[in-house]
C-alpha cells in the first residue's frame, strides 16, 4: 500500500491517469469520512473508480455503488475430484442451452423467494414498476463481465463459478436515484460534486431512504440471481453426473454500500468493485477467462476498510481492446490451456484474457488484505456476446 495523496490509499500498480483523477476528486467529496481506498484491480468508473472505497458521512451516492447493484460472485465446491474435457464441453453446452445470457430473459414469470414478500416490493417506486421484468429477470446471466466458469480446485476438487447482479432491476435504481442525487445537489450549490459524477443523498431526506431501501431490495434479488443460477447449474450437472454432492455454496456482492462503523463512527461505506474482506469473511477473487480465481479469507485491514479486490481489474477498455487484440491470440492462450470456450468472434474480444490486469499480481498486492484458500484454475468458461452488464 501507498499514499498517492493524504487521503488517498492505493493497492494497486500503474494506476490509469483517469481512475487517478476520479480518486482526487472523490478525495475532496464534501462528505468524505477518513481515506479513498483504491484496491489491486482499481481502474476507471463513472464517477469513482472500479475497486474503489470510500465512506461517506451521512449521505450516499448512487454513483459510488454503481449500476449493477449487488454484482457479485458466488462459488460452489462440488464432491468431484475429477472430469474430464468431454463432460465439461457437455456442461457448458447445457448451461449455453438454458441459462438466459446477455439481454435474454426468461420467457415466462419465474417463482423465486425473493417475490414472496410483496410488501417489500410495493412500498418502492422503481422496484415495484419493473417487478414484472424482474420476474423474467432471475436466474439470467447478463453480457459484459458477468460469467460462469467451471474449474479446477487447488483443494482437490471441481468447482463452479458465477458472476452476475440485480440485471437491469439495479440499473433502473441506480439512474433514477442519481437524478434525484443531482437534482438535491445542484439544489445546494454542490456543483463540483454534479460535475464528477458525484451527486449524493443527504441521510435523513426522503430520497436517501428510498434509495437505500430499493438498493437492500436489489441486494437480495441480485443475491437470489445468482443462487437460481446456481440451482439450474446443479440440475444439469446432476444429469451428465450422477454421483455429485455439493459441498459448500459462497455468495458475497461487490457493488453496494452499507452503514458500518470506521474512524470510531458509523459511515456509509461504498464499494464499487470491491469486496468485504472483514476478519474471517470468505469471498471471491476472480480472475480473466484465460486466469485463476481465488478463494480467499478476510484479513480485517481496517486501513483498508476491510476490504478487497473484486476481481484482476481491466487493463484496458473494451472498445481498445476489440479493436487491437488479435482474436488468434487470445484463443491460443484459451486452447494452451484446454480451457473449453466459445470464444470465437472479434466482438468478444473486450472479454479477452490480455483486457485484464495480471491476476497473481493483483493478489501479490493485496497480501494484507486476504489470505489464499483455494486456487481455482479454469476448465470451461460461458460467457454472453458483447453487451452491457444488465
């Protein structure tokens, strides 16, 4: 770790002139408490940067959460010590198959727990107009960076892996609330906040109670996203293999903001790309299609925040990277590997193993942070064509 200002901790190597600017201006953010903390994989956002941290004072900022509420990472360890290529080209055809991926939906309503208490869902405004989306919504995948991976454990065991969130419910939360953010601010003269992308709710207005009851409510569906994708994943591993057994299942987000107490009071903590990494606190550490993925231990770094990485972090932005990465070359780096993959066009190269930084790296710089459980190296990947993370 490294102070880049006097309030500016940095994790991370060679950090982008853009994400460096967006963390100066969140370093003056006029409700900042305590320091901007940018993790190993930090790179630029809208507003704050990717794998950024910082606590407010009695406000939020939608910005600072982001536009996939609750993206996060779920891992479960399966009873199989082997498998072989045939049946992993077999699991990720199904998966292919039947899981909704990029803007698909299902094409009927879909029964969830999540849509059991609808008390919940009628006192919010947004949630409750796109509930009839969001129950075609669950148990989709989504395009960008989301992803579901099987791999091999350094424990011994097979293991599968989903990245995905709240799908477009969290994307309609996030835009409505930041024009409320806006509206407040440029209302108060915070105009340098409005400029960066930094707009805030004042704890204590309606606004800010609204938004954070609608970003509890996207947490847990974008939560119950991921444990229906996992159910499905089991159906169909179940059917190639009959004598499977699921060990253990680890759900953790990554884009969210809670009330936590630092700096000897309670702050709202915002973490945008990045993970819990409290005392004792397992979560997930992905890296590239072409990379290994961790499973890892919170160490309780309070300088940090208690927090981590979310994943390698791009080292290059998307449209870059499909107009220079050579398509031959990533799937060499894919193939090498025997990793199976459907890598096979010039749009998916913005997920390209070369667009992210260097996964053991990001680790190395983050020994503080976390301890290494489990290495999780990649047998078979799914991910959506070319489209944005909802």
């Amino acid at each position: 770790m490294e102070k880049l200002a006097e309030n500016i901790l940095v994790w991370c190597k060679n950090l982008e002139p853009f994400a460096r600017q967006q963390a100066e201006n969140l370093s003056k953010h006029p409700c900042l408490a305590g320091n901007v903390c940018l993790m190993p994989d930090a790179h630029s956002g809208y507003g704050m940067p990717i794998g950024g941290v910082a606590a407010l004072d009695n406000a939020v900022s939608p910005n600072m959460v982001g536009v996939d509420i609750g993206c996060g990472m779920l891992a479960v360890q399966t009873s199989l010590k082997e498998i072989d290529t045939e049946t992993v080209k077999r699991l990720v055809d199904k998966i292919y198959e039947r899981i909704p991926l990029g803007f698909a939906h299902h094409e009927q309503p879909q029964e969830n727990p999540i849509f059991l208490d609808m008390e919940r869902w009628e006192k919010t405004e947004v949630c409750r107009r796109e509930l009839v989306s969001a129950r075609r919504q669950i148990g989709t995948l989504g395009g960008g960076n989301h992803f579901i991976e099987i791999q091999r454990g350094s424990d011994g065991h097979i293991w599968f892996m989903i990245h995905s969130g709240s799908r477009n419910l969290g994307k309609k939360v996030a835009e409505h609330y930041n024009k409320k953010a806006v509206k407040l601010c440029s209302l108060f003269k915070q105009d340098e906040v409005v400029k960066q992308d930094l707009a805030f709710l004042p704890i204590g207005t309606r606004e800010a109670g609204a938004y954070i009851l609608e970003m509890k409510l996207c947490l847990d569906f974008a939560f119950a996203n991921r444990k229906a994708l996992a159910q499905a994943i089991k159906d169909i591993f179940r059917e190639e293999i009959k004598s499977v057994d699921f060990v253990q299942q680890i759900n953790i987000h990554h884009n969210y903001s809670a009330l936590e107490e630092h700096f000897g009071k309670k702050v709202w903590v915002h973490r945008k790309g990045a993970t819990l990494a409290s005392q004792n606190t397992v979560g997930i550490i992905p890296g590239s299609q072409g990379s290994s993925s961790y499973i890892v231990q919170g160490l309780g770094n309070e300088t940090a925040m208690q927090s981590c990485s979310h994943g390698a972090g791009r080292c290059m932005s998307r449209s870059k990277a499909m107009k220079e990465l050579s398509l031959a070359h990533e799937q060499d780096i894919l193939n090498r590997q025997g990793i199976v993959h459907r890598m096979n066009e010039q749009a998916l190269l913005d997920e390209a193993p070369s667009a992210y930084k260097n996964i053991d790296e990001v680790m190395d710089c983050q020994k503080d942070l976390v301890r290494i459980l489990v290495k999780l190296t990649p047998l078979g990947v799914v991910k959506a064509l070319n489209e944005k993370n909802f």
